[in-house]
C-alpha cells in the first residue's frame, strides 16, 4: 500500500464516514471502498464495521491507524529532510480551534507561521472547545488551541499563552432574569442556569455543586460557548463563559458581566499537542512560536 492509501484511510477513520472521506479527498465512494477493501485484504483483517448508519473502526482498525500515523510522520520527517537543501521548512500541520481561539489566540500565532515557515500549509478545523483535547488525543490534529486540563495526561504537552478567568453573564435587556436578580437576592447557583454540555468547565461547576450539595436549577445546556451566549443575550438563563469568548462574541453587546465566578479557577489558555508529535519539525516550528506571542 502507498502513502495516498494511507491518508484515505486515516481520512475515513477521521471522518467515519464515506460519502464526507470521499468528497474531501476527491475521489469516488466506490473507489474509496474498494481502496478500503483492497487494504484490509493486504492486512488480513478487517478494517471497519459497516452499517447502515456509518462505519467504526474495529480492534485492528485502530491498531492500523497507529501503523498510519507513524509511517505518515516518518513520511513527513523525510519531506522536511530532503527540503533542507531548499533552506526551507516544508510540511502539513492541522490545528483545531474553537471559533473563539480562531479571534484570539491563532492570530498572531498563523501570521509569525507565515512569516517565518511559509513552507508549512496549515488545515485550520474548528470546532467545540470542550473537544479540543480528545482531537489531539484520537490523532485529529497535529496542535488544538485548549484549556489546560486540570489533570493533564502525561502524552500531552500544553504550552501556556493566556489566562482568562470564568465570567457570571446575563442578558443586558430587561427581562424576568433581571427582575430575579435584582428583588430575590440569590445566589448565582440559585438563578436558571445555561451550562455547557461537557468540557472543562462542565466538570469545575459540577464538582463545585457536589462539594457544597448544591442542586442547581439547569435551564439549558449547550454544546460551545458561543451556543451559552446566544441563549443568555435572549433572556433564557444566566450563563459561565471564559472572559476571552465574551469580549470577542458578536452578542457582547447583548449581555452584561455580573461578577467573576471566584468559586471557579480561571481558565489556561493556549496549545496542546501530543508528546510523540512535540519534536517533529513542523510541529516543533510552530510551537517555537508560542514564546514570541507572549514577549
């Protein structure tokens, strides 16, 4: 099997799902499944359970994707080495951002990139930062903008570029929320609340509920902060979100701060990547970017 076999099935293994691998990797379902097939009769075992609702990998499978992973990297470090003679970095690096690490933290990170690795073609996915993580974690990406766990796992590196603390947001209109506010004399925990539905701050406010046997009134909860934010600026709850997502939500103006949430610690903001991945050239130029932003 060849490299571009490889990256269709990562690609799959990714994506989980044939119509979408096809489409962005420019080729037809029926030679994609046939690629597939021809892989798992090369490797004697089968890659992928099929059905009608998609495709998983199986116990080989993700052994397979291992085996990918690293003759990818091997392949990558071969292409960097063979362009030395060109003085110049070549390479693939994907990131994953939330939308707000895309205003806030990529930015002057993408264009040092620019400037001193045009070399490196960067694959900017986005997503839900309560995901951030697991992408570098499964193998989605090569870095993720992130916050730092409050346990970090020994395969990881994070490299610090921000603090920001948790923010108590409510809408800035009159509405029944304000009312409550300002003539019950509550708690913030005591309001209706709109919670993410996983992630790091998901797991500070529940262990906080638990620690103080505190049975909050849930109202919502929603995937991302931009999602908690939307449903704030319209009356619906109270919301907790990262001081950096309000200031650069188009809904600021919507919503007001009501008190820094000091029962939660601030939030580490900056990147993640994968000890195994931390000293390939790509990856390692770009991180070396990291402490330029912070001078």
């Amino acid at each position: 099997m060849d490299i571009r076999e490889l990256q269709l099935f990562l690609k799959l293994a990714e994506t989980l799902h044939y119509t979408r691998t096809s489409h962005l990797m420019a080729i037809s379902p029926s030679a994609l499944s046939r690629t597939i097939q021809r892989m798992e009769d090369q490797v004697g075992q089968r890659l992928f359970f099929r059905d009608n609702r998609g495709v998983i990998l199986t116990p080989a499978g993700q052994r397979f994707r291992e085996y990918a992973r690293d003759v990818m990297d091997q392949w990558q470090s071969l292409q960097n080495d063979l362009s030395e003679d060109e003085n110049e970095l070549r390479g693939e690096l994907t990131l994953y951002s939330s939308v707000t690490g895309c205003y806030t933290i990529l930015p002057d990170l993408l264009s040092l990139c620019r400037q001193q690795f045009p070399g490196i073609h960067i694959k900017l996915k986005t997503g839900s930062a309560a995901d951030a993580v697991s992408a570098v974690v499964n193998g989605l990406s090569d870095l993720s903008v992130a916050a730092e766990p409050d346990i970090l796992s020994e395969n990881l590196i994070f490299l610090n570029v921000t603090e920001t603390p948790l923010q108590l947001v409510v809408p800035s209109m009159d509405c029944d929320i304000n009312t409550k506010i300002s003539t019950s004399g509550k708690s913030w925990y005591e309001l209706p609340l709109i919670l993410p539905e996983k992630g790091l701050a998901r797991k500070r406010i529940d262990r906080f509920f638990r620690s103080h046997q505190i049975q909050p009134e849930i109202y919502a909860e929603a995937d991302g902060n931009e999602g908690i934010m939307a449903l704030v600026s319209l009356g619906f709850g109270v919301g907790i979100v990262p001081s950096l997502v309000r200031e650069t939500s188009p809904m600021r103006d919507s919503i007001r701060v009501l008190e820094e949430v000091e029962e939660l610690a601030p939030y580490k903001v900056g990147l993640c990547v994968n000890r195994r991945n931390s000293q390939t050239p790509v990856v390692r130029a770009f991180t070396s970017l990291v402490e330029s932003c912070q001078d």
